[in-house]
C-alpha cells in the first residue's frame, strides 16, 4: 500500500501538481483572454442578459433551458472545491495561494467561453433522441481527429470517478461524521442510493433536480459566511492583505503554518482553482451543449458566469472567511491521517529558524529531511523517543495513540517515516488541519457558534451531491459516445458503486488521485481548443456584427 501511496503522490507531483501543467492551463486562458480581446468583461452584461431570456426562441433544438443548463454545469462546479478545496489550497499554500484561484478563474472565465461555443456548435442528437456534446464532439466533427476525442472521453469517464465521485463523497461522509457523528459507511449507502435514482431519470431529471437546489445551497452557504465574517470584522481587511502581501513572494510562517513559496502557493491556488471551476477541464461543455439555443456564442456567454460565480464570488468568501476566522493556521485537535503523517528521525523547533527552513523546503519538495525507520515503542499511547510527527504539513503536539480506544503499549513499525498501514490504532493530536474539516472548524468562529458546523455539513451535502449528479452525466455522455446507449446503466452502476465505496476511504490519497484524473481530461482539451483557435474568434466576430445592426 505504501508503494502505491507513493506512485500516486509522483505521479500527482509530475503530471497536475507539476509546473508545465499549471503553464499550458493559465496559458491557454491568458491566449484566448487576449486574442478575443476580453471577451469574459467585454460581454458580461450580454451573459446576464441571455440568462435573462432576452434572446430565447421556443423553437430552439435543446433539452433544458440557458439557466438549467448553468445550474447544472454550476452543480458539477460548486462543490467540495469551495468548501474543502479552498480550504486546502490556503493549507498548503497560504493566503497568496487564494490570489492565484481568482487569477484562475479571471482567465477561465474566457477558456470556459471557448470550450462551450465549440462543444454546443458541434452537438450531435443521440439514438435515444436527447443531445449529447462536449469536447470529443468538436474534436470529431471540427477537427476531424480520431483518437483524440476517443482519449478525451476515456478520461472523461475516468474522471467522473476522480472529479465527481470519490472526492465528492468522501468530503460529505467526514462532514457527517464530525458533525453529526454519522457513521461514514452509513452515510455512502444512503447516499448512493439517492445518486443511483436522481441519475437513472437522465438530464431532464438532473436538470429539474439542480436548478433547484443550487441556488438554495448558495444561499445558505452565504448566510453562514457573512456570520463569520460579521463576527470577525475587524480580520476582514488583514486578511485581504494578506492574500496580495505574499504573491511573489510565498507566504511566510504563522503560528502553525510553516510557510510556503512562491511557485508552491502559484502551483497549489491554480490547481485548486481548476478543480472548483473546471475551466478547461471540459466537463461544463458537456451540460451546456443540451441548451435550448440556435446561436453557440450566446451559450459560451451564460457558461463565462459559471468561473465568476464558483470561484470569484463563492471561493472568495470562503477563503476570507478561513482567514478572518483564524483557523487556518491553529492547531487543532484531530485525528491523523495515517497517509499525510511522517516520523522524522529527530526533534524540530518551528521556532528555531534553522529548523523552519529546513521543514519548509521539505514540505514544498525542495529538499529531503531525515525519516524514521524502524520500531518506536509507545507506552501509555505516547512514543518514548524523540523524534518529530510531521501531520497535514505541521509539527503535531501532544500526540498521543490509541488501540480499541485505550492507550496504545507496544510498537510501531515505521518505514522511511510512515508507519505501517492496516494497524487498527488511532494517531491523535493537535495539527493543522484541512479541507472540510477545516471550513466546518471556521465556522464555528461566527455568530452561530457550535451551530455554524452544521450550515457547512448541510452546505457540502448540497453542494458536493449536486456535483456527483452533474459527473454521472458528463461520465454517461462519454459513454455513449464510445460505445452507444446501452452501456450507460452499466456505467452509472460502477459510478454509485465506487460513490459508496469512498465515502470510507483516505482523504489525502483521495485528494491525490482526483488531481491526476483531472489533467488527463484537461490536457487533450487545451490542445482541441488552442487548434480552433481560429474558428472561435470567426465565431465570435460574427455575433458582433449581428448584435451591433
């Protein structure tokens, strides 16, 4: 288990963590952002507008309408990436990493733009007589490739599970379980069994599902924010402050923060701003193409909203709301992931500035520290060397390991500084924390108190649940452009089976996986789009020209 843990974290490190990934993907919006002349602010109240109804035609081939359409690729967009996403992003990267999810999402409003004109201009209508497009489509008919759109919908399909599903479930079933106290094996069963009768219905019964609840989840969410924010008041501009201070310089240490770089706080806020906002990624397409719209343009307008809303609002908030509260950098009592928790052979100071240095450059891949290996004796659940217990990218305090919920006596096997897998015994401290354990955490620093825990395991019910309905889709659509309709049951089975299943599963290896199911999906998509680089500027020139008569 520890090798696989191991080949997940370097492929992760070489393919969505690496730095040409981060590159091709602000690169390709930053292009497109000025070789269409800012489209994404030129146009925003022509996106509002259409929302609106302005320019609808009964008349138009679609399954849904311009707002469910929106509030379907908004569910596959508005999940655990504004709520455990954001929060692990300032974890690993600090407040400047935030800048870097809203730089994302400026550029991706207009890459967004691009892949839905595209995908919705070369739609095709399915056996069973519904719409079905996206990325593989335009690759097909525009392009005229033949294996790239057939590697795109593999990873489509792969990523359902990476995006959609596993990480989905698995932030709902630890909200429960540290709110409510819900067992998370009950909570993956429940749940997929709902999954399993909202997607069965198809994209019209996805559609009514989501319009509905994507905007009172919002709100609701919202509510809980301004509670924090409104309690904190006097924190809200040192925060904001501290999102600008470190962007070209990293973020320096703070209480238990040990600090982060600059191109580890740039890699992590844009890899964390794709996963809330998918620009590029391909996914959003997929919902957009079932509009009800003759013209393409008009429906990239109303998907250019999507980035605006996800993340320059939602996300925005939410990381304020992190660092208002001051969570974000207080060791908290937890207990430890056994995958993101490593031994070092010797006692650390994160006072000493030597030692600082030395765990931060170890933390951001710089440079290697000495691990543990071998067996530590614990008596009474404490360790008896001296050594150090790096958890969730800090030095942990008052450790303490528990068997059968006692005090453990005996030893623990330790490999190049993790311990040994599959041991039922509990590793508890103080540390950081993250993800949606950390947001629910900021919560509770507002004026509901205690009760602001329970807004956010509502909030990430609603919000991480949409997004597994909107996956099944876009996993269903790839599906049936490889292998035709019938094989779409079969899919969704796998789907709710695998949604089960990591409800109970490690976060951190969870995390892990959906960041590399995420770039293969992404990378043949910016290829597709950089090529018709041409055809949507044509595209875009021509609606100009309509408009301005």
């Amino acid at each position: 288990m520890n090798y696989f843990l191991h080949l997940i974290q370097f492929l992760q490190d070489n393919i969505s963590g690496s730095l040409w990934f981060v590159l091709l993907l602000l690169g390709t919006g930053l292009f497109f952002t000025i070789y269409l002349g800012f489209p994404q602010i030129r146009h925003l109240g022509t996106s509002i507008n259409i929302l609106r109804g302005k320019y609808d035609n009964p008349d138009d081939k679609g399954d849904t309408s311009h707002f469910q359409a929106l509030t379907t690729a908004l569910s596959g967009t508005v999940g655990t990436g504004n709520i455990a996403g954001v929060a692990f992003a300032i974890h690993l990267g600090g407040p400047s990493a935030l800048f870097w999810m809203l730089i994302t999402a400026l550029l991706g409003m207009c890459t967004k733009f691009v892949e839905v004109v595209l995908s919705h201009k070369y739609r095709e209508i399915n056996d069973m007589g519904t719409i079905s497009g996206g990325p593989m489509y335009y690759m097909k008919n525009g392009l005229k490739w033949k294996w790239m759109p057939i590697v795109f919908a593999i990873a489509t399909i792969i990523s359902s599970f990476g995006t959609g599903c596993l990480p989905q479930v698995n932030s709902i079933a630890n909200s429960l379980f540290a709110t409510w106290g819900i067992n998370k094996i009950l909570s993956g069963a429940v749940l997929a069994l709902v999954l399993g009768l909202v997607v069965l219905g198809g994209i019209k019964r996805i559609a009514k599902v989501t319009e509905k609840l994507v905007p009172f989840m919002a709100i609701l969410y919202l509510i809980g924010a301004l509670s924090v924010l409104a309690y904190n008041y006097e924190n809200i501009i040192p925060s904001i402050e501290s999102i600008f201070s470190g962007v070209f310089t990293g973020s320096a240490a703070t209480g238990g923060f040990l600090g982060a770089s600059l191109a580890f706080a740039f890699n992590r806020g844009v890899n964390r701003g794709l996963f809330s906002n998918e620009a590029g990624q391909g996914s959003a397409p997929i919902a957009h193409a079932s509009a009800k719209c003759s013209n393409p343009v008009h429906e990239g307008f109303v998907a250019l909203l999507e980035p605006f809303i996800d993340t320059i609002i939602i996300c925005s908030i939410t990381g304020i709301t992190l660092l208002s509260s001051g969570v974000w950098n207080e060791k908290i009592e937890t207990p430890f992931e056994k995958t993101n928790t490593v031994i070092l052979t010797q006692k650390y100071d994160e006072n000493n500035s030597d030692d600082l240095n030395k765990l931060k450059s170890y933390i951001v891949g710089e440079s290697s520290i000495p691990t543990f290996d071998g067996e530590l004796t614990v008596v009474d659940g404490k360790i008896t060397k001296e050594v150090s217990i790096l958890h969730a990218h800090s030095i942990a305090e008052e450790v303490v390991i528990y068997f059968n919920n006692k005090p453990y006596n005996g030893t623990l096997s330790v490999h190049n500084g993790h311990v040994k897998l599959g041991m039922e015994y509990v590793i508890q401290g103080k540390s950081l924390i993250h993800s949606a354990p950390l947001t629910t955490e900021a919560f509770t620093r507002g004026y509901f108190g205690k009760y602001g825990k329970y807004i956010v395991s509502i909030g990430l019910l609603m919000f991480a649940f949409s997004t597994a309905i909107a996956w099944a889709y876009y996993g269903s659509t790839a599906v049936i452009y490889l292998v035709g309709t019938k094989y779409v049951n079969v899919f969704l089975l796998l789907y709710v089976i695998g949604f089960f299943i990591a409800a109970f599963a490690d976060t951190t290896l969870i995390w892990a996986i959906s960041g590399i199911m995420i770039a293969l999906m992404t990378i043949p998509n910016l290829i597709g789009l950089l090529f018709m680089h041409k055809e949507i500027k044509q595209e875009l020139k021509d609606f100009e020209k309509t408009s301005n008569k």
